[in-house]
C-alpha cells in the first residue's frame, strides 16, 4: 500500500490569505522555519497506477501537479485517479470535486449522510449532474461493522469508523452530528497485512476509535491544534478545538496521550491548523512531539507500508 500525503493543513491552508495570526505573518516575512500547506487530502494506492482520493480539497489542482502520478499519460485526456472517497462534507475536503468536473463522470464514495449534504446545503453532486451526469455515488456504510473494497483497489479493504465530530455549518445535523457525518478509515492490504488509519477529524476518542487505533501498524490522525482554546488565544476565532471537532495534542486527555498508549510503528499528524506552533519546525512543541515519537505530515510526504504479514 503507498499513501501520498497531498495536502497536510487545515481549511484555509497555510499560510492562511487572510490572516496575519504569529505563524502566517512569520512565514512570509521568512522569521519561521516551517514550509506552506495546502489543504488536507491523501491518495492511497496498492499498485502505484490507480489511486483513491480521500477528500477532494479546493487545492486539488496544485496538488495533482506535483505528483507525477496523478498524470500517467497514456492518452490525450488521462489521470491516475480512479475513485474518490470522503470522509466528511466539509468544504475543505469537497469543493475539489469542482475542480475535478471536466473528468466526470468519476466514482465517488462518501456515506448517506455525506451525500446529503452535498445535495441540498453544499449541493456540488447536483451542480456537477451538468457535467457528463457528474459524481456517480457509492455508499459508504456508517457502520465498522461492514468492510468494503473499491475496484480500482481490490486487496485493500476498508472500514469506515464514524467519528465524534461536527457536521459543517450548512447540514441539518450541525451541533447534533450523527453516524456517518465523520468517518474514520481503516485500511488492511491483504496482501501484506499492513494496516494504516487516517482520522484527521478525530475530535473525542471513543471506546471504539481507540481499539482500532490500536490495530494499526500507521497512525495518520488529527492534528489541527495544539491547544483546544487556539483559535481564541490567537484572536482569530471564537470557537475550541472540540467545538469544531477536532482534539488538542497537549494537555489531559489529548492527542499526544492518546499516541503515547499506542504501538503503531508510525504516528503522524496531519490536518494542521494555520495556527498551531507545531509549524514552526523549531519550536519547543515540534521538540515535544519530536520526544514522542510522534511525526507531522507535510505535503509530498509518501509512505510504503510493505512487508509480509
């Protein structure tokens, strides 16, 4: 299995256009050692050929040209995406499928209630019906009780984890989410036996994330703030960390705990928030993380998971 890390910041990227937060300001004005982000989406392949998006982010088209994979050129109008997947309706993880409207139409795997939301809130599967019939809809079960494959992927096999989370501001389910809005994904390669779970909207760990968390050989998890009261310290926004669905690294109870109880040989954070210090490759909450072994996505980072079960 290989996973290409496309985009590793939160929405907005990083630096964010419009803000001017220590971390934004610090970095254009080249006082921050850290490197620009685009917005969070990962392909998963078994092959190296044909690849699933996870999330389509509104920086897609930067993203597809910098890795060469994604155009094979093998006729006049070619790509190596084979299916999409998302993992939640969030603008930042499906306003891409816009972008992606001259390949329609193009497999696209998301739950019920996903496909909800992006019919009637944000309807882009309606909007895109224009273009060639549009997103052709695969459901997703919105339960870890049923695995499904994806054609293009056949030895991986993958398990939806619904998540504690928020639903975006334009669904019914806002502030009262219910199973399906967020995922989690387990992926298994039968033919390794190599296990990789990417949840960068983990925002409470149940019972039920954390044992499945603890089966995995790579961990690709939330890692948008440091703190849970971030944004407002920062006074560039008036919400937690949880009320946005995502969970701190630091602190009781936090990402960095949660990590530290887990045996994955690799522990990754991705979805990073424009102003969480762990940007700043020299700060003391990079060196914090750097003590416990725990990585921080950047985009272009490209993992094999290999070897024989």
């Amino acid at each position: 299995m290989q996973v290409r890390v496309l985009g590793s910041a939160a929405g907005g990227g990083f630096p964010q256009w419009n803000c001017n937060c220590h971390n934004c300001d610090g970095f254009r004005k080249g006082a921050l050692n850290a490197q620009s982000r685009t917005q969070s989406s990962i392909a998963i392949s078994e092959d190296g050929e044909r690849w699933i998006l996870c999330n389509a982010s509104p920086d897609i088209r930067a993203q597809l040209a910098s890795f060469e994979a994604m155009q094979p050129g093998r006729a006049l109008r070619d790509t190596g995406i084979n299916a999409v997947l998302l993992i939640d309706s969030q603008v930042d993880h499906a306003t891409g499928l816009l972008m992606l409207r001259e390949g329609m139409p193009l497999d696209v795997w998301c739950t019920a209630q996903v496909h909800d939301d992006l019919s009637s809130g944000f309807p882009l599967f309606r909007m895109l019906e224009h273009w060639n019939g549009g997103p052709q809809w695969h459901e997703v079960p919105a339960t870890d009780q049923v695995s499904f494959t994806i054609p293009c992927a056949p030895s991986l096999t993958l398990t939806a984890i619904p998540l504690l989370s928020n639903a975006p501001p334009y669904s019914p389910r806002r502030n009262h989410p219910h199973p399906g809005d967020n995922i989690g994904l387990f992926i298994e390669d039968s033919r390794t036996g190599k296990t990789l779970l990417y949840a960068p909207g983990l925002g409470q760990p149940d019972d039920n994330i954390l044992a499945w968390m603890a089966r995995a050989d790579t961990l690709l998890v939330d890692g948008t703030v440091w703190q849970d009261d971030e944004m407002l310290r920062c006074e560039v926004g008036t919400r937690t960390g949880q009320e946005m669905g995502h969970l701190a690294q630091s602190g009781p109870g936090g990402m960095i705990e949660v990590l530290d109880s887990m045996s994955a040989s690799r522990k990754i954070l991705i979805h990073i928030n424009n102003t969480n210090p762990i940007l700043d490759e020299s700060s003391p909450e990079r060196a914090t993380l750097a003590s416990h072994k725990i990585e921080v996505a950047y985009d272009g980072m490209h993992l094999e998971l290999t070897g024989q079960a």
